[in-house]
C-alpha cells in the first residue's frame, strides 16, 4: 500500500479523492444552508398566503375551523381580539410586539425569537378589529425539510464515491503512458537498443516519449560511430604490426643481415612510432570524446612519406615472392595535407594489394603531380585477380567485398578499403579504382595541391 501510494497513479488517485471530498463537504454544508433557508422562505410565502386570506374573513369564531384542514403542515393559528387577548393554538408563540402591531392596523411579517422559540410569523389586522396571526417554529420547518437534505447528501456520497474510482481510473490512463516510457528507459540502461516507445498519453507524456525515442536514435549512432572507430583504429594498428613483423621474421630467418640490419633496424623504429601515434591518437580522441581520427592540413613533402611507406612493405614482398616497384619523380612532391593520414591511406591500399596478389605478380606504387595547381596522383597497382565492374560499384563500401569474396580469394577485415575512402575525403581529395596494366586493379587517389 505505501508503495502504490507513492506512485503517480496513487499520488493522483489520493489528490483527486481529497480535492472531491473538501468539495463534497463544502458542497454538503452549502446545501444545508440552502435548503434549510429555501425551506423557511417557503413557509414564509405560505403563511402569508394564508394570513391574508384568513384575515378577510367575516367571522372569526368559525376562522379555527373552515382552515385547519389547510394548516396541517404545521403552522399554528392566533387570533387577536380587539381587547388585545390572544387565543388559538399558536397563541403561545405570538410575542407581545407583533400583538401591538396588529392592534394598530399594521401587518407583521418575520423571523421573531419567541417566548419559547424561534418561529415565523405573518400578522395581519382584520377590519372588524382584532387580527389573526399564523406562526411556525423554524426547528419544524428544517425538520420537514431534513428528508430533502437527506436525499441530497446522500447523492453528494455518491458522487464522491463516482469521483474517487473515476480519479482512480484517470490516474491509472495518465500513469500507464509513463511506465510504458519508464520501462523503455531502463531496457535502454540495460544496454538494449531500437526500442519501441509508445507515443499514446497526453501531450507531456508524448513529448518524453519522443524524446526517449531520439535519444534511442543518438545511442545507436553515437555507439554504432565508436564501433566502426574502434574498429578502424584495430584495422589500422594491424598494418604497421605486420611490417614489424614481416621485418622480425626477415632477421629471425637470416634473410636481412650485415649492412642491411641497420636500415631494417629504421624501418621497425618508424614502424614502432607509427604505432606510438595511433595509440596517441586512441588518447587524445578519448579525452576529446571523439570518434574519428583528426585531421591536420599543412604543407608536406609526399615523397619521402611514400619512400618510407614502400620501404615497410619490403619485407612482405620478399616474403610472398612479389616483385614490387616504386615508381616517383626525381623532385619533391608538395602538396597541402596530413602526413599520417596520407600514410594511414596508402599503407591501408599497399596491404590490400599484397594481400590478393600471388607469387610471382607484380605490385606498383607509382606517384606524380597532376594540373597547373600542382595537385597529387597516387597510385596502388596490383597483379591480383582484379576486380568486376561491379566490384568496383561497392569496393568503397564498408565489409562489401568482404562479404562477396569470403572463401573465394584472401581477404581482410572489410574495414580498410572503406577507412582509406573516409580519410581520402577529409583530406579534400577523391579515391577511385580502375583496372590496373599488371592486370589486377588499380586505386587512384587525387589529393588537391598547397
């Protein structure tokens, strides 16, 4: 019971029933006062009625009984005589003021407290002299109209009691709506997402379920954005860890040694601080609350970026008998961009290629200047199995040609052809995919110059 009380449907219910019964009883105490005054008004206009035609009568010894069978409702009947006797049957309740205004020729009507209680009186002079007086206690005018104020409170009981179970049920309509939204809100805590939130109830409560709803819809967004993050950043600390170990089992085998260990020995610190900056990068967007990578554009050399690249791959290559080829200009290749992300997309394209292309087959990475802006054309070529036209339709889509070739050739994450796209677009630029002269296919990207 305390529990329901303290709920909204019980906090409703227990208002609307004390708001019902102060009206009730104001209600009740109003009627009393309203009946009982109707009811001595009316025997007020009563007596009256019948004092003025008793006093029109000529003889008053044979008043008492031609109208005694119209005053059985109570009024008692007096007659003044003209010697100031009073006489009759209510002659005990006339005070000695209205005996003296009737004597004088005046009518009397009021509300008097008589010798022994408060009664109605209505006088009237008759033309022989003397008068004629009808007097009714108030006591017995409430008390016939007690029956009345009975019937009256008795409906007003019953509307209290209709009050009460209607408050009960409106509190139950208002309250349901919101622990419909309540029970949404703690399944959405509980970490489930896409529920349904009925909008029914009044306005307040639609608006809250509408809002619950977009917040469900900022959730899945907001978390289905973290998801795909964390995923690109896994996707993107696979790569640099390959090339360290591509080079670790290179010196563990004997394949890199003498003067050749020094230079593995700079590509594995290069490796090893790429990986440092992701996980700077994993810092830094976690005190941001952010969840994509930064971008940060400034004047760059691109060719010893791509030297540097190519470089780390070498070990791979050797690995799976892969003949690979570099192809820059002589000079620098400036442009406006971010270096790690650059680095970010061709690594992410260098490793796809590898990835599908067999022993013996070629793979290029080949970059040059385009346009009197001096913008930048960098190209992945591969001797792999290519890819259709329509492949190439959804090759930027994220875990579209994972899904296609699964089984059927080597894949990765599905991850790394959707991150280049992402943050070939935030560097202003455009990637696209072509069939490449090795016979496999050929990722073009088009950065824009300082």
């Amino acid at each position: 019971m305390k529990r329901w009380f303290g709920s909204l449907a019980g906090r409703i219910t227990a208002v609307i029933a004390a708001v019902a019964t102060v009206a009730v009883v104001l209600a009740g105490l109003l009627a009393a006062q309203l009946v009982n005054s109707s009811a001595v008004d009316e025997a007020r206009k009563y007596l009256a009625a019948e004092a003025d035609a008793l006093s029109g009568q000529p003889l008053l010894g044979n008043v008492q009984d031609i109208r005694s069978d119209l005053l059985v409702h109570g009024a008692r009947l007096a007659l003044v005589r003209a010697d100031g006797r009073v006489t009759g049957a209510g002659a005990r309740l006339v005070d000695d003021k209205s005996v003296a205004d009737v004597l004088a020729g005046r009518p009397v009507s009021k509300t008097v407290d008589g010798p022994q209680n408060l009664v109605v009186l209505e006088a009237r002079p008759m033309a022989g002299g003397g008068g004629v007086v009808l007097v009714q206690p108030v006591a017995e005018i409430r008390e016939a109209a007690a029956p009345l104020l009975r019937r009256m409170l008795i409906a007003l009981a019953v509307c209290l009691l209709f009050s009460i179970v209607a408050g009960g049920l409106v509190a139950q309509w208002l309250s349901r709506p919101l622990v419909r939204t309540a029970q949404s809100a703690h399944r959405l805590a509980a970490g489930e997402r896409s529920v349904a939130v009925s909008p029914g109830g009044p306005a307040e409560v639609v608006e809250v379920s509408q809002a619950l709803a977009a917040l469900d819809a900022a959730l899945r967004t907001s978390e289905g954005r973290q998801r795909e993050f964390l995923l690109s950043v896994s996707h993107e600390i696979r790569t640099p860890l390959t090339a360290v170990r591509g080079y670790a089992e290179a010196l563990a085998d004997g394949v890199v040694s003498g003067p050749e260990v020094a230079g593995v020995g700079q590509t594995l610190v290069a490796e090893t601080n790429r990986l440092d900056r992701f996980v700077r990068d994993l810092l830094e967007l976690a005190r941001l609350e952010a969840d994509d990578f930064r971008v940060e554009l400034q004047p760059i050399d691109a060719a010893p970026l791509l030297r540097e690249s190519w470089q780390a791959w070498q070990a791979v290559c050797a690995q799976n008998g892969i003949v690979g080829s570099l192809k820059l200009p002589a000079g620098p290749l400036p442009l406006r961009s971010d270096g790690q992300r650059l680095r970010q997309v061709v690594d992410g394209l260098l490793e796809n290629a590898l990835r599908v292309t067999p022993e013996g087959s070629p793979v290029v990475l080949a970059a040059y200047l385009t346009g009197s802006a001096g913008g930048l054309t960098v190209q992945v070529r591969d001797g792999g199995p290519g890819l259709t036209g329509a492949d190439a339709a959804v090759a930027f889509e994220r875990g579209a040609l994972f899904a296609r070739y699964r089984g059927e050739r080597p894949v990765g994450s599905g991850l790394g052809l959707s991150i280049a796209a992402r943050l070939v677009e935030r560097l202003g630029g455009r990637i696209s995919v072509h069939t490449a002269p090795e016979g496999g296919a050929a990722f073009v990207v088009e950065l824009p110059g300082i």
